[in-house]
C-alpha cells in the first residue's frame, strides 16, 4: 500500500478538500483523519525520550546495579503477572 501524506480542510458541508495537483492511485484507498479539534492546531510534538523527566531515574540508586537488566526482569514480570489474568 502506498501512503501520501498533506494537510488540508474539511469544508463547512463535511467535505474533505484534495488539492488538484495530488496524484492519487486508482482503485480502492484508505483514508485516516487526524483532527486538531478545530482549534487551528495539529497534534503537539513529543519532545524527544531523552528529555522525558522519567529518563535517568535509577541513575543514583545503588540497589538496582545494572538499569538495563533491571528494566528487562521488571517488564517481564509484568508480562508474566498479564499472562496469569487471561
């Protein structure tokens, strides 16, 4: 399946505006609406994972030794603890 991205309008009526320079493929398309809600605004970016407050957390804590293990048997615990509810 191909994808093309663009931003546009949908009118007053409900009509979805394509411009007419848009080459688009014969035949049977999907097509997903992202809205910003009207407020003339799309989804707000993300900043990056390295900003996020959580990252760096256990930096300081000398119980938990290696972060990364640590992190791995944490989140397999709780796919074993999902895993015994079904």
């Amino acid at each position: 399946m191909q994808a093309l991205k663009f931003v546009t309008q949908v009118t007053a009526k409900g009509k979805l505006q394509i411009p007419d320079t848009m080459a688009l493929p014969k035949g049977r398309v999907e097509v997903i609406v992202l809205s910003d809600g009207g407020n003339g605004k799309l989804r707000k970016r993300r900043k990056p994972l390295r900003q996020e407050s959580f990252v760096g957390m256990w930096a300081d804590r000398k119980d938990i030794g290696d972060t990364i293990t640590f992190a791995e048997e944490l989140r397999r615990n709780l796919e074993r603890k999902h895993d015994r509810r079904r």
